[in-house]
C-alpha cells in the first residue's frame, strides 16, 4: 500500500502543479508582458544622471482592479528605489514589503529578495505617471514542487543524523540495562499485560521489555527517547523475523501504537504553541488518543486476518 | 491543574534523570562493566541513523512535493461537502490532511489557525487535539522500519490511517461535547 501512497502523492503533485501552471497560463493571472500603471514620487528632486535614486511606489485600487481583473484587490503605497542604467530605467521594491497577490508571487519568482520591473518612459516631474513590466512569470507551481522535493530531501538528512544522539545515549543505557538484568526483571513484571496484543513474541523475550519502555515514552509525552527505544523494540522484534523486508504482525502492531500515539501528556510541541490553554485540552485529548488507540490496534488484528496480509506474513 | 496532571508532570520530570543514573547505578551493582557495555550499544546509534536515511528521504521528498503542488486545497474543496455532511466543520480539514504527513506542516497550520479564528475558537481547540492526539504517521514509518531495513509494510499504513481518520473525526465530536 505504501507503494501506491508514495507514488501516488508523486504523481498527484505533478498534475496539480500542472493544472495550476496551465491555469495561470491561460488566464494569464500574472498578465505576463503587460505594463501595470503606477504612480512614482521621488524622496529627493530627481535627476536624470543618478543612477540610484529614493521614491515611493503608489499603485491604486483601480488600476491593480483593472489590470489583474480582480475586484477584491486593493492597492498601496511601498518604499523603492530608481536605478537608472544605459539600458533603461528599473524599479525596486525595498526588501521585505508585502505586496498583495498576484504580485507577491510575481516578485517571489523573479527577484532576489526585492521585486523589480522596468518603468516606461522618463520621469516628468515629482510625481511621474508610469507603468511598470515585471518579467514574466511562468510554471510557478513546477518550479515550487521541483525545489520542495529538494528541500525536503535534505531535510530528511538532517532530521536523521540529528536523531545520531539521542539514539547512541538509548543504545548504551539499554545495552546496559539487558546487561544487569534489568530488562529481564521489567519483561516479567510487564508481560502478563503486553503480551496479549504481542501474541506471536515468545515468552520471556527482550522485545517485550523495549515495546514496554517504548510505549511508556510515549505516554509521559518523552518524544525524544521514545523513537530510539522504538527503533530498539523493532531491532529486537527483527530478530524473530524469518524474512528481512516484510515486517511481521508485532512490529505493525508496535508501529500502530505509535502512530495511534499513545500520549497522555500532550506533546511538548504542543505546549509550546497552545501555552496555558493546553490545560483545558487534556481531557479531549486524553478521550481522543486513547479512543484512537483501541481502533488502531482493533485495525491490526482484523486487518492481519485478511487474506492479501496474512499470506505474506513471514 | 488536576490531580492526574500534577502526576504526569511530576512523572515526566523525573524518569528521565531516574533512568540516567538507574541505568548505569544498577549496572555497577551488578557488576556489570558500565562503560565498556554502555560504548558498545551506542555504537549502534550511528548505524541506525544512517540507515533510516534512504526511507525518511523517500517519504519526506514526496510529501513535500505534494504539499508543494497545491494540492491540500484542493482536497480541503473536494471534502468539504462530505465532512460537512457528518457534522465537520470545513476549517478543520487542512490539519486532518496534513497531520499524518507532517509534523511541521501541522504546527503551521495551528498557528495560522490562532492568527486567523483566535486561541479560544473552537476550531483551534479541535486542531490542537487532533495534533495531540495523533502522530506523523508516514515518518514515524519511514523511521522504525527503516531501523530495521523493512519494506513491505503489510497492513502497518491502513491500520495507521484508520487510527488517524478515526482520530481526526473523533476529536471534533469530543471537542463539541466538553467544550461545544
């Protein structure tokens, strides 16, 4: 199933990036080409030999209405500067404005932090009646999901090494609690309870001690120790598999709990956000977490009935 | 605060520490050589990372294209009408869809959702108990069975979605009945 999922999410963003690009394209959203009428005032008394110069931009409401065809548009004045080159003059919106779109987006695509478009004509007095071309804009969407899946490469990257850590230090105190015989004291306290949704781990065995610990992470909210424990649970889990890539009904039973999330201190990404408020929540999502609990691990069971499932069980 | 909560939070402050000196304190007693043992097992830790890199790259790149292309409007508009049939309000189904693929998209969309309907909306508090009360299933995938080099998932990715879709739903509808 993940197959089609991963693929899927792939395909899926081509054609919607396509649809949307091809969209653009034939209502023209950006009016690539097309001069936009603003209104330019200098700071200073304009000269025609400065080659950079202060000014503020007034684009109105109905030229920004007329132009872009869309009436919700309301326009504005923004700080920039004139350059004035041999091959024309050019305006610069001062970094960081914010624009309304579809020029926020025109300005995204096409400068390097400030926006830019040529002006028409010479500047007839303090305030100069013009219009301004931006370059044109073009497979906005293509060229988003092109970058994003770069990005987020890269990412990844960084969020597995930076898990280096927190793993190596897990890994070490549980070598040392198998070592001193304290995971074995936990598997039997624990088991009686574990072992039921575990069926197929024998009696007895270390994963039932780090499935343990894993959930219990979980619960106290503990992200940071809960995944190498996980990762321990299922390196200990792997060890019971007779094959080496298709997972076995305790490690879906394992991951589910995890997915389902079995938390009931709230996250502490959470906390941040919601700050106090988070007190209020608890209850909802103490009733929700554990409602979702017992459909997942429901899920597990009558699924790994299934046919297509349980004949490629290892 | 309640009872229960004062628990956790005690609980919470204090295994940590607990296990970081248990661990190894239990070990000297019992004569195990702490150091010697605690080096070998987090050798592993760097192995397991670099392992987990080629499947959290394959889920990661995908997810961002998709969430790139513009397509989580468009399926907020296509299930509009059909959440909205069983009681969901529309504000809430950009979490429900982003929730599961990930955790970062998630903590944007809720502080969008702050901005836009204010801390007390009874939106925001449906978002952040769907937050809370599931995780990013499609990583939490890539990571536990890339650690051990699994590929075929088996029923792990319906099971997990089940749990998520029942997770969403059922959060709106407890968030109505405390707070509605």
């Amino acid at each position: 199933m993940l197959n089609y999922i991963w693929g899927g999410l792939i395909v899926l963003s081509l054609v919607f990036a396509l649809t949307s690009d091809v969209n653009d394209f034939a209502r023209d959203t950006y009016r690539n080409d097309a001069p936009l009428p603003v209104t330019v005032t200098f700071e200073d008394e304009y000269s025609p030999t400065a080659r950079r110069q202060r000014l503020r931009i007034e684009i109105s409401d109905s030229d920004l209405i007329a132009h872009y065809g869309d009436s919700s548009m309301t326009g504005g004045t923004w700080e920039g500067i004139l350059l004035q080159t041999s091959a024309g003059r050019e305006i610069r919106f001062a970094e960081g404005v914010s624009l309304p779109e579809p020029l926020a987006t025109i300005c995204n695509e096409t400068g390097q932090g400030d926006c830019r478009g040529a002006l028409q004509g010479t500047p007839t007095g303090p305030e100069w009646r013009s219009a301004v071309t931006f370059a044109p804009v073009r497979w906005v969407k293509m060229n988003a999901i092109a970058a994003a899946a770069l990005s987020f490469a890269e990412t990844a990257v960084t969020l597995a090494l930076g898990l280096i850590g927190g793993l190596g230090l897990w890994m070490g105190l549980l070598k040392i609690a198998e070592a001193s015989g304290m995971l074995h004291a936990l598997v039997r306290v624990t088991q009686p309870l574990i072992r039921p949704l575990f069926p197929q781990v024998p009696k007895d065995h270390p994963a039932l001690g780090m499935i343990v610990l894993n959930l219990s992470a979980n619960m106290l909210g503990m992200g940071n120790a809960a995944t190498p424990l996980g990762i321990k649970a299922m390196q200990e889990l792997q060890t019971l598999n007779k094959t080496e890539d298709t997972a076995t009904d305790p490690m879906v039973m394992l991951l589910t709990m995890n997915t389902a999330s079995v938390q009931i201190m709230p996250p502490v990404t959470l906390v941040a956000i919601m700050g106090l408020q988070i007190n209020q929540l608890f209850f909802s999502i103490l009733i929700t977490t554990g409602l979702s609990l017992v459909v997942g691990i429901t899920a597990v069971k009558l699924l790994g009935r299934l046919k297509r499932y349980r004949e490629v069980s290892p | 605060m309640n009872i229960l909560q004062v628990f956790l939070d005690y609980a919470s402050a204090l295994v940590l520490p607990a296990i970081l000196v248990g661990f190894p304190l239990y070990g000297m007693i019992r004569k195990v050589r702490v150091y010697e043992v605690f080096v070998e097992g987090a050798k592993e830790g760097f192995n397991v990372a670099v392992m987990i890199i080629p499947y959290v790259i394959a889920i990661l790149f995908a997810i961002g294209m998709f969430r790139a292309s513009g397509a989580m409007d468009f399926l907020t508009d296509l299930l509009r009408p059909v959440v909205g049939l069983i009681g969901i309000p529309a504000e809430v189904i950009p979490m429900g869809i982003v929730r599961p693929l990930t955790g970062s998209g998630s903590v944007g969309i809720i502080l969008d959702m702050i901005n836009q309907f204010g801390e007390d909306s009874i939106f925001v508090k449906m978002a952040a108990t769907m937050f809370g009360s599931t995780e990013t299933t499609f990583y939490v995938i890539a990571v536990y069975f890339g650690a051990v080099n699994i590929r075929k998932t088996r029923h792990a990715v319906p099971a997990g979605l089940i749990a998520d879709t029942f997770a969403m739903l059922a959060a709106v509808y407890v968030v109505l009945l405390l707070f509605g």
